[in-house]
C-alpha cells in the first residue's frame, strides 16, 4: 500500500532537509579543518600554525558552503511553478 503525501508536506521535507544540511557544513568545515590542521602539525612539527590556519580554512569553507545551499534553497522556493510543482494548497 503506497501513502500519498500532500505537494506541501514534500516541499517542507525538502526545506528542512536544506536546512538540516547547512548546520551540518558549519560544524564539518571548521572540524576538518582543524583534524587536518592536527594532522599536518604532527608531521611537520609546527604546533599551533597549521591547525590555526586550516581551522580558519573550514569556517570559510562552511560560510561558502552554507551560502550556496541558502541561495539554491531561495531559488527553490521562490517560484514553484518554473520547478514544475504545484504550490501548496
């Protein structure tokens, strides 16, 4: 037996899920940053340069990612009929 969800609910998954997604890139950027950071001052031996620098690295990294995933879920939103889907009801 197959549900049938309403256009609306979809569209609200789909916000949600965009938005889930970009508190996921603000806490991944600046954490693999600073694991490579770890990483790399490990093996050169320069303790607080490269996890400084590749931790500002991934909070750039994450803003971007996080700006583009906004300007993407924006478009999405703003016209539904040119994605061909029906406003909500």
């Amino acid at each position: 037996m197959k549900i049938s969800r309403p256009e609306g609910m979809k569209n609200s998954m789909g916000v949600l899920a965009g938005a889930g997604t970009m508190g996921m890139h603000l806490v991944a950027g600046p954490a693999v940053g600073f694991g490579i950071g770890y990483f790399l001052d490990g093996r050169l031996d320069t303790h607080p340069w490269m996890k400084g620098i590749f931790f500002i690295l991934g909070v750039i990294s994450g803003f971007k990612l996080v700006y583009e995933d906004a300007r993407k879920l924006a478009r999405e939103t703003e016209n539904p009929r040119d994605h061909n889907t029906d406003p909500p009801a």
